[in-house]
C-alpha cells in the first residue's frame, strides 16, 4: 500500500486559500458571464427588433403613400366625370394625363391603370397595346382573380402578388380598389390598380443601419422578398416564419431573428442575423472580462502565496523548534508575540518543562524496574529454599503450602502483562482456593466447569480471584463447613460466560449490582475493578448479580471472544 503523501501546514494553507478564492471568483465570473451574455442577448434582440420596426415603419409608410394616390386619382373630378361619361368635353387623354402627373408627381409605382365600368367604348386591357397609364374597359378583367378580390375588398385597399404580371412579365406586386361615383356612392364606377415592382419593396428592406442582419418581408405564412440571397431555399428561414406565432424574438441553429407585424394584414418584417455573428458580437462583448477573471486569478495567486507564508510564519517556527526538541532538550521559544500563536508558544514552553520533568522521573524509575526484575528472582529462590527444607525435615503441609504459595505469586505477576488467557486465569484461581482450603480446613469445597474450547481465548487478568475472595469473606460469614464455590465457563454465541456462584448466606441482587457500578463501597471496590476492566477489554461486556432458585447468588460476566490481542494492549490497558 502507497505512503500517503502528507503536505507541510503552509502547503495546506496555500492551497486552501486558493481554493477558497478560487471557487469565489469562478462564481463571481459565472455570475458576470451570465448576466452580461444575458444583457448582449437582449441588446442584440432589441437591434433586431428595432431594426425590423424601422423597416415595417418604412413600409407602412409606403403603403400609406400608394393608398394615398389612390385616393387622390379616385377623387380627381375629370377622373369622376369621364368614368360617369356625362361630360362630353373631357376627352381620354385629360385622364392620361391626370394619372401621369400623379404618378410622375408620387414616383413610387411602375404603372397604374384604371378600368371603368360604364365605358364599353373604350379599349379593353388585352386588346390594346397594355399601355402601363391607361384607361381600359373592364369588360375583359371581370373574371380574374385580382379583380374579384378588389370586389371582396369593397372600399379598401387591396395588394396582391402576381408571379407573371406587366408589360415585362415579371413578377409585380398590384394594388387595387373600388372608384365610387362620389355623386352616387352606392354606384361602382370602375376600379384603379397600381403595379409596384419587386425592386422598389426590395429598397425598402434596406438594413444599411445594420450592415451585419438580413431582413425578410413574409406575406402570409411566406418569405417573398429578402437581401438574404438564395432566401427561398432556406430551411431554417422556413422554419422560422412557420414557428413565429406570437413572440416577436425567434431563434433556430442557425439564426436569431425579431419579427415585427406591418400595418397591412397578413404582412411582416423578419430581421436575421446568424448565430455564428450572433455568437461573435456577444464574444466581444465577453472578452474582457474573461482577460479580468484571469487578471484577478493572477493577482490572487501571487497574494495566496504571500498570504499564506505570512500567516504559516510562526507554526513555522514552531515546528523547527519541535525539530530541534528532538536533537536538545533544552529548548524554549519567544513568547513575547499579540497573536494567538502566543498560547501555543506558552504550551510548548510548558511542555517543554513537563517532559524534561518526566525525563528526570523516567531515569528514576529505569532503576527501579532494573531494582525490581531483581526482588521477584530473590523471592522465588527464597519460597523454593523453605519449600525444600519443609520437605527433608518432614512437614509436607508446610512444603504443599510454600509450593502452592509460589506458584499462585508468579501467576499474580503475570510478567508485568494485564491480560492472559482462560486457562493461565483457571491456574490463578485454583491456586488461590488451595491456600484458602488450607487456611479455612473445612469451610468450603469448590468446582471448576469450564469448557475446554473457551481455554484458549483471552481475559482480563486476575477476574476470578476477587470474585472467590468476596464468596469466602462475605458469602461464607458465619458458616463453618459445607461451603461450595463453583466457576463455570461455556461458549455463547460470539461471547463467552464466565459465573462465580456460592451457597452462602446470600445478598440481595439489586444492591450488589449497585454497588458493582457505582464502587462506593470499599469492599466492593475490587469488584467495580473487574466491571471497568472488562468494559475496556471488551465494547459488549456484561456483569451483573442475580439470585438462583436453588438459592445461590452468582455473579455473571459476558464479553466478546478474543483468540489473540494487539501488541499494544498486552502490556497495558
């Protein structure tokens, strides 16, 4: 497994810090980014729309023109009278020239002709030469379709494409209306069309104020003029008059677009500008201030460093002090500082005192450990010798005695260590109750039940003892013979029980266990011992009192199987 690589405090520091502002500023660019791409979209949009207002403003304009001129001949009274044909004196061409001066005057139309009604001497308009400034009969136009939608009309103004129209049988745009006798209103005299050629709307569409757009002039549902070059194949166009309805900004993958609704019903005024221009002006826009994010993140890393090296100075210091710690014990650092480093000065100070203390003691105590691995030898050899000597001058009670006494000494030892296992415990508490037997002959008998499987898992040290102390000073009191201790110890489950029963004079269960937590008493501070112990050894344990039927009080204790420990905790808890 890879050492995980650490990193020095300043690093940490460094780098928290420039996270931190890093995340800021990203968030504070994110925010700007949005809110000004935001703002470019709507100005652009708002050009579009203004552009396409301009544009529907100059061709209301122009419609308003023709229907004007319209008017006007309408109401021309040698138009009026020759129409009527009451006046003999007006002759064909005082109208000619009526309509030529009006159109010469106007100069926005490529023809106009007027068809009466109550004037079948006149020349109709397929027979004649289709003078473009002419009076024709209406005999022959009745049955087109223009002249049928100028009926429908009535009074209004009524435009209309014709792919094949005029005398050059080019595509024209015709705008025509009723003529009224102005004596007898109910009466039709005829009907005025004006012919407008592609070329003079096409002027109309100008963008010149927005050199970077194309505008589309839609007649119902339909693109029909456009600056936009080869309009009528563009799909995307198509698609965005079909997806109009009523929002006046559009947008597909390849245009952004405003549309604008003209005075005339039916007729709009698209602005485009592709999404690549569209993307390119709002980039300018953006531009700088992405070049200030990178400024600021440039300044930000440049204060980071110093920043961080100002605030990790005086852990800095700390930490060479801590190194030095390690080569001289005599150390100390300056405390005299405002900042709150100053507490971890002092505490390093004091730290520094409080060790070279325990340094002082630690040399002490080596003596006394290399004292005491010395006594213990002594007092084996010693109980060895008596024993011995017991044995040749024939008291044997005394030799089992001293030998029993010996071999309980050494297990109470335990080689220094605070945890052993079942077995070496069953051992510990069977030398005990053998030098109690010879004190107290008579009083008490005792058995050992414990499952050979469980002998191998580890326990506290020395549990069992202050167990069969407490049954043999409290429980026995009083009594002379028949005593009967019995330890028992089986598997259950993942845990393994261990009881210490007597038949003595009993007790009453709550108040033991009270006593067993709380350890109050002193007698019974033993007993808390092995309870605080065994909560340590393991996070499951149990120990509690409770009363057989039979009469005798037991003591159970539950904890969690262990086959082996850590190194660690075999020399201490």
């Amino acid at each position: 497994m890879p050492k995980e690589k650490k990193h020095s405090f300043r690093k940490r520091l460094l780098l928290s810090y420039i996270g931190a502002s890093c995340l800021a500023l990203c968030c504070l660019s994110v925010f700007f980014f949005a809110h000004t791409a935001s703002q470019v979209q709507k100005t652009q949009f708002q050009e579009l729309e203004n552009g396409a207002h301009a544009i529907a403003n100059a061709l209301d304009s122009y419609m308003s023109s023709i229907d004007t001129l319209l008017s006007t001949i309408h109401a021309d009274s040698i138009v009026q009278s020759y129409l009527r044909n009451q006046d003999t004196s007006i002759a064909q061409s005082d109208v000619h020239t009526v309509i030529i001066m009006q159109d010469m005057f106007s100069r926005r139309t490529n023809s106009i002709q007027v068809f009466a009604s109550n004037r079948p001497d006149l020349s109709t308009y397929k027979s004649a030469s289709q003078i473009d400034r002419s009076v024709f009969s209406d005999v022959d136009v009745k049955t087109e379709e223009w002249y049928k939608l100028t009926e429908r009309a009535g009074g209004r103004t009524c435009w209309y494409y014709t792919e094949h129209g005029g005398l050059d049988n080019k595509p024209y745009y015709y705008v025509s209306r009723l003529i009224y006798n102005t004596q007898k209103l109910t009466q039709t005299l005829g009907v005025i069309r004006v012919c407008v050629s592609m070329p003079v709307l096409q002027n109309l569409l100008d963008l010149s104020f927005y050199s970077d757009g194309y505008s589309v002039l839609v007649v119902d549902g339909k693109a029909m003029l456009s600056t936009l070059e080869g309009f009528q194949e563009d799909e995307k166009l198509t698609e965005l008059i079909a997806n109009q309805g009523n929002s006046n900004t559009l947008q597909n993958s390849k245009y952004f677009a405003a549309s604008v609704d003209a005075a005339y019903k039916g007729w709009s005024v698209l602005v485009l500008l592709p999404r690549k221009v569209f993307l390119e002006k709002e980039i300018n826009y953006l531009l700088p201030i992405f070049i200030m994010s990178l400024v600021m993140l440039v300044v930000t890393l440049i204060y980071s460093s110093r920043f961080s090296a100002y605030l990790a100075r005086p852990v800095r210091s700390l930490y060479d002090k801590m190194i030095q710690f390690g080569r001289v014990n005599d150390i100390s650092i300056d405390e005299n500082t405002d900042e709150e480093i100053a507490y971890l000065y002092k505490a390093f100070n004091a730290m520094i005192r409080k060790i070279n203390v325990l340094l002082e003691q630690e040399k002490e105590n080596e003596v006394r450990m290399l004292q005491s691995q010395i006594n213990p030898h002594f007092v084996y050899n010693t109980l060895e010798s008596l024993r011995g000597m017991a044995s040749v001058r024939g008291a044997n009670d005394i030799s089992d005695m001293i030998g029993i006494f010996g071999t309980y000494f050494r297990e109470c030892l335990n080689d220094g260590r605070f945890y052993c296992t079942i077995d070496h415990e069953i051992q510990h508490a069977s030398s005990y109750l053998q030098i109690q037997s010879l004190r107290y002959q008579d009083l008490f008998t005792w058995e050992i039940n414990i499952d050979e499987r469980v002998h191998h898992y580890y326990v506290p040290h020395a549990i069992l003892q202050p167990l069969i102390e407490n049954s043999i000073i409290h429980g026995f009191d009083g009594m002379t013979e028949g005593g009967l201790i019995r330890i028992e110890g089986y598997e259950q489950g993942p845990d393994i029980v261990l009881t210490v029963s007597d038949n003595g004079c009993g007790a009453d269960p709550e108040e033991m266990n009270t006593l067993l937590r709380d350890g109050n008493e002193q007698d019974f501070s033993c007993i808390h011992n092995i309870w605080m112990r065994l909560k340590r050894f393991s996070s499951t344990a149990e120990m509690h009192y409770e009363m057989g039927g039979d009469g005798r009080l037991t003591v159970l204790m539950r904890f969690e199987k262990k086959a082996s420990l850590p190194e660690g905790r075999k020399t201490s808890l």
